[in-house]
C-alpha cells in the first residue's frame, strides 16, 4: 500500500512537473454580485438577498479545461436589539473543475462555460454575551455557468450564476449568486 501510494505520487509530480505545466495558465478571479439565500429551519422557511463576493483561483491545462479552488462569502447580517448583538455569516470554500468554449482564439473573444465540483458551506451564528456560539458545515456540489468575454489571453470579464448548497442539523440553506467576474491570467 505504501509503496502504491509513492509510486502514485512520483507519477502525479511527474504530470506536473514544468514541461507538463508548460502549456497552461494560472489564473486568479475577483467576483462580486447579489445571493438569494433560501433557508428552512426545522420547517420555517425564509428568503433574502445580500451582497456576494469570491475569489477563485487555479489553473488553466488548455484553453478549455481548468481546476479552480475558491472562497465565496454569500451572505453577512448582523442585528442589535440592545441588549447583545445577533450575526449571521453564510459562506463556502470549494475546488472543482472549470470548462471554456472561446469563439475567438483561445482565451480571446465571447465564451461561455461551466464549472462543478464539491464545496464546503458553513453557517456561523454568534450572539455576544453569549458564552456558546453555533457553526453548522456541509460539503455538498456545487455548478455555475458564465458568459463573457476575453478581451486578450490574459484578460476576461463574466456574468456567472452559480448554485451552493448546505444543510445540518434542523435546517436546509440553498444559495444562488447572480456575479461580474474578472480574471487574469500568468
């Protein structure tokens, strides 16, 4: 078993290895927008917007195929009544895969595209003055879509949807982001 799991290594730093890597991009995303957060606790049910924002990050094998790694911050409030002061914070961590259809050259010109894999939701609930606070966590998958326009090879603009899921003890927390991104590449 060990000896597999060397072997399997050497392989994956081999594939990865400057020459490999050679061909692509990496890249960095900035996006920020509107989420419609839907939540359901123990079978109440409640909808609001808030201003998104993620930053993703990854690298593009070829101009069609990328993996992605990114945080995204969906939803943030916070209430006073006075007495102690009530926050909530809904945000996600995910790594997927990432796919691109340029009209142009490659990365040049209108594209559209998706992107899928798995990301990590959690909820933060803290009271002040209140010795415990909660935090709830689920890794469920995500997807999103985008079009836009790659105004050179290193240089994109997009409007993405994208849907995150979480749910845990007692409630159910389905998010959708409306977002402009921007992404350079190197």
């Amino acid at each position: 078993m060990k000896k597999t799991l060397i072997a399997t290594a050497a392989l994956l730093l081999a594939a990865l290895s400057a020459p490999a890597l050679a061909q692509g991009n990496g890249f960095i995303r900035g996006e920020v927008g509107r989420s419609d957060v839907n939540l359901s606790i123990d079978g109440e049910d409640g909808s609001e917007s808030d201003t998104t924002w993620g930053v993703r990050g990854g690298y593009w094998f070829n101009p069609n195929f990328a993996v992605e790694g990114f945080y995204s911050q969906v939803y943030s409030t916070s209430y006073d009544d006075g007495f102690d002061t009530y926050s909530a914070k809904l945000h996600g961590v995910g790594l997927g895969v990432v796919g691109k259809k340029n009209f142009g050259g490659n990365h040049q010109g209108f594209f559209i595209g998706g992107r899928a894999g798995i990301a990590r939701g959690v909820a933060t609930f803290d009271i002040d003055g209140d010795v415990e606070d909660a935090e709830a966590s689920s890794a469920k998958p995500y997807f999103g879509v985008n079009a836009g326009y790659d105004f050179s090879e290193r240089f994109g603009l997009s409007l993405n949807y994208d849907r995150m899921q979480a749910d845990g003890d007692g409630f159910d927390v389905d998010v959708d982001t409306l977002t402009l991104g921007a992404e350079l590449r190197f």
